[in-house]
C-alpha cells in the first residue's frame, strides 16, 4: 500500500496558494476603496473621553463643510454610532454577491456592526479572528463609492480594531489618526499609548482633539476650566503631532446624542459646533494629506 502524502498546511503549494488568495483579497479592498480619498481613524487610548462622539460629529461636520463624507464605526462590542445617529431601526441592503449599502444619515453614509445584529442590545462575543474578519468585510464589501473623507471609529485602546483598520487600510491612500484626550494628565497618560501605537506602525498622526475642554457657559459666554487643563498640549509637544482644537463641554452634546441627531447637524453656530468646524478645516489642511 503505497503511502499518501499528507500536507500539514506548510508546505510550499500551500503557502503559494494562500498567498494567491491574500493577494487577491487585497487587491479586492483595494477596488472597493479606490473612491475613498482620505481615511481618518479616531483614537484614544481609554473609553470615557467621548471618541464616538467626536467621530459622529467630524463626519457630520464634513458633510456640513461640503464633503462626501462616511463614518465607518468599528467598536464591534459598543457600537454606539447607531444610536447617535437614530438608526435603530434602520435595515441593511445587500446584493446576492455580497455587496453591501451603508445606511445615509444627516448626509452621512453610515455603517456599524450594530446595524447588522438583530437584537442591539444583546451583547457581541466574539474573538479576534471574527472581529478581523468582519472589519475586512466593512472595507471590502460596502459600497462606500466615491467620498472625500471616510472616518472609522475605532474603540479605545491599541487592540484587536484598530489594528486591524490600521494594517488594512493601504498605505497607497491618504490615511491617518486623530486622537482624541481630554484635559486630565490621567487621560493623556493612557491616550499616549494610542501615539505611540501610530508610531510603532509608522502610521501618520493628523492631530489631537481635546475633548470636554472647559466650560462655556450659555448665558454669559466665560469659559471655565472644570477639569485641569493642558493635557493635549505635553502630548502634542511629545510627539510632535499638532491640537486640532478643542471641543468644550456642553450639556446639549449629550442630549442631542441621545435623541439621535448628531449635535454638530444643526448648532455650527454655537462654540462646540464652532470647534468642529475648526477641526475639520484643519484636517482638511493637514501635511499629512498636502500631497494627496
């Protein structure tokens, strides 16, 4: 009886079929994102510094400033952009060969693992290797079509998410993070690791934004600094990345939220519609897009 032999996965064949396969997979996500301009991943390095809500406000703002803008939310275990976005409710469409449509809000096209769950309240365990798998689905089989700008929210910390958008994203298109802190040295602290993730990645920083930066009051307009201040300045000095700008704290940010009407939608008059507008400008001119 002659003996057969049995391939273990590592030999040559394999490995050239598997990399034919990558290759391909690539070159498909590629394609797909070939009408994207500029990508720009929303960071921070620990949860309560309001990255979501920076992210769902700079899309909207992007809109607002006349751009085609998506946001792509990749907090698979707390997609929060649904709600922010009052899309609950919202069905998915998808062609027989996989395409799939993201849903538009306030001009915004929209996609989020919550929007593909049946029950979005219930909770989403899963590993890494299906967190990747899914992300890649996102990039390559939503038809984003042509944008200025596509945001990702990514959610806090350096794992499985964002490393998985930042390896993904080809390094042919203009790409980089905005890191979002906010004023206490505690959260800089953690939020420095979100930089020196970007640098050990040699992915480009377009800037920080300081979130819940002071107080503006409604009636009188002084500013007040409720947490300590300064954070975002020792980062930006540390790591040679600029501040984009400030976002002050306002109770209506929240409300708006909440309700599912992205703040930044209807208030470019008041100080933290104001900021948003400054970010996206500054964006919009930042070196790291200047020659693309």
């Amino acid at each position: 009886m002659s003996e057969e032999h049995q391939c273990n996965g590592d030999c040559g064949h394999c490995s050239h079929a598997a990399e034919e396969r990558q290759q391909i997979t690539d070159c498909k996500l590629k394609q797909n994102l070939a009408g994207v301009k500029r990508a720009v991943v929303v960071l921070s390095g620990k949860g309560g510094v309001g990255k979501s809500t920076v992210a769902a406000n700079l899309a909207v703002a992007f809109a607002r400033a006349g751009k085609k803008a998506g946001l792509l939310d990749v907090d698979v275990h707390g997609p929060s952009v649904v709600e922010m976005f009052g899309l609950r409710d919202a069905a998915l469409e998808a062609t027989e060969d996989g395409t799939i449509f993201p849903v538009e809000s306030h001009g915004v096209k929209v996609m989020s693992v919550g929007l593909a769950v049946p029950d979005p309240d219930a909770a989403i365990i899963w590993r890494g290797p299906m967190k990747i798998g899914v992300i890649r689905q996102f990039l390559e089989q939503v038809d984003w079509g042509g944008l200025d700008y596509l945001v990702i929210d990514a959610p806090p910390g350096t794992g499985d998410e964002p490393l998985t958008v930042c390896q993904l994203l080809p390094e042919t298109m203009a790409r980089g993070a905005v890191v979002v802190t906010t004023p206490q040295k505690v959260a800089a602290a953690d939020v420095s690791r979100s930089l020196s993730f970007c640098d050990q990645l040699a992915f480009p920083v377009i800037g920080l934004v300081e979130n819940m930066s002071g107080f503006v009051c409604p009636r009188c307009g002084e500013r007040v600094d409720v947490f300590s201040s300064g954070a975002a300045d020792a980062l930006a000095a540390k790591y040679d990345a600029p501040v984009l700008g400030r976002i002050p704290l306002d109770p209506r940010v929240c409300a708006s939220g909440d309700a599912g009407e992205p703040f930044a939608a209807a208030t470019a008059d008041t100080s933290v519609g104001g900021a948003f507008a400054e970010i996206v400008a500054a964006i919009d001119c930042s070196d790291i897009f200047a020659s693309k």
